[in-house]
C-alpha cells in the first residue's frame, strides 16, 4: 500500500510511524511519503493560507499550495481529507480502505481548507470523533494505524485481528495474566481449567457483557443467537450473585 501524506506539519506524524506503522514500513507493506505543504506557497512570503472571504475566524488553506502539493505525488488514489467535517471513523471503514492500493491524507487546520480543493479533489471527509482537534495530523495516525493493522502480515498473529474490540461490533472482553491472585483478588476460575470449550464459552459472554455494560449502543445493534443468550444471561446471573 502507498500511503502519502499532505501536512502543514509532517514532522507530527514521522514519530508516530514507528511502532506498528514503522514495522509495516520495514517489511515493506506500506510505503509512506510525507508531505510538506508549507513547501508549495504561491506567495513571496511562503505563506499557504490566508484570511478567509466575508470574514470570521482564524485562516483557511489555499487551493494553489494544495493542488501544486497533490500534483507532486505520482498516484494518489483516494484522497482522503481529515477534518471534523468528516463521518465518524469506524472499524468497518479501516478495514474497506485497508483493501486499497493508494491512498493520499490531506490533513486540515487552521480553520479549514478552501472548499473548491475539497469539491476538486477530495473522494470523502473523515473525522475520528466528535471533538475538535488543532488539525488532522493526529488523525492521520490513528487512522493510518487502523487500516494498516489490517493487512496480512502487518501484525504477527493474523488472528488476533479478528479478535480486537470492534471487529464483530463487540468489545473485546477482560483479560489477565499472572499472578493468578493478586492479594486475594482471583482469575476467573474457568480461564485456569484447561476446558477450550467452556474458556470460549465464558469469552464471548464476558465480551457480551462488557458490551452491554460499557456500549449499549453498540450492544443493541448485535443480533444474539439463542446460544449466545443463554450465555450471556448466565453471566449476567454469576456477576450478580458475586455482588448480592
Ligand atoms: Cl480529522 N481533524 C480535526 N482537526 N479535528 C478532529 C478530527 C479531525 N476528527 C475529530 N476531530
């Protein structure tokens, strides 16, 4: 995958490339190019932004430095904006631009940047929440790092992908490692029996349950099989009987 980058402020992202994102670089699985807008000013005075037309807030990046900036990269595929304008970025959608061969990130600040390059250029807005960042570099990481943990090979143990929070629209449940008691407070019981079957089984209720607990929303898109209705109202049924 080649994933370009167009920034006010490359240097954000280059530290952030290097933990798994650095990994898929090394491996050759994503080749990433930074690039530095404040290189393409049309102006004597190395300036990429201006005051915004009828006023208001703060300064707008200009069309030129963007588009001479775009035209530098050879393929740029789909071209990505991150701005707070954008739709929520989810799981499903890491995992539909993980499939892609291109992919260019133009990260917003400032106050924003000048709709025509949007309307020009620009295939879909993201944003990573409903918050307000100083600008999308941060979001390109987050972003990047999402898509790039799903693609073979990127991380060791392929299966541990399907397994994270958010793969099947529930949560990843609580997990432990030793002591088995630490200071009179036990791993569940089920986790030490060495029964594969019943592990899983209390797996998915336990990853049931802290859906329902902590994301209702979520939970309440999930379509439960009998079984796994079962499971859950066992659960549930323990936990309280822990409390009482
Ligand atoms: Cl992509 N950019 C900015 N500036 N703020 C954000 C965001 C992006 N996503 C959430 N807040």
């Amino acid at each position: 995958m080649n994933i370009n980058v167009i920034s006010v402020f490359p240097e954000i992202l280059e530290s952030s490339f290097k933990g798994l994102t650095g990994k898929a670089i090394e491996k050759n699985i994503a080749k990433l190019k930074l690039i530095d807008l404040k290189e393409f000013s049309n102006n004597d005075y190395g300036s990429i932004d201006d005051a915004p037309y009828g006023g208001g807030e703060g300064m707008v990046l200009g069309i030129e430095p963007l588009e001479k900036s775009l035209n530098t990269i050879e393929k740029p595929g789909h071209v990505i904006c991150l701005t707070p304008q954008g739709t929520v970025f989810n799981q499903t959608k890491a995992v539909d631009l993980s499939k892609l061969k291109d992919l260019t990130f133009v990260c917003g600040r400032y106050e924003g940047i000048d709709q025509r390059f949007i309307d020009n250029y620009v295939d879909e807005e993201i944003s990573i929440g409903d918050y307000v960042l100083s600008g999308g570099e941060i979001a390109a990481s987050v972003v990047i790092d999402a898509i790039l943990r799903n693609i073979d090979d990127v991380i060791g143990n392929k299966h541990s992908v399907y397994r994270d929070s958010h793969s099947e629209g529930k949560l990843k449940g609580h997990v432990y490692t030793r002591p088995s008691d630490h200071q009179g407070k036990k791993v569940p019981e089920i986790l030490l029996s060495g029964d594969h079957k019943k592990v899983n089984e209390w797996k998915l209720a336990n990853s049931l349950w802290v859906t329902k607990e902590k994301r209702p929303d979520l939970f309440k898109q999930l379509q439960l099989s009998e079984k796994e209705m079962i499971l859950l109202r066992q659960y549930g049924d323990f936990v309280k009987k822990k409390h009482d």
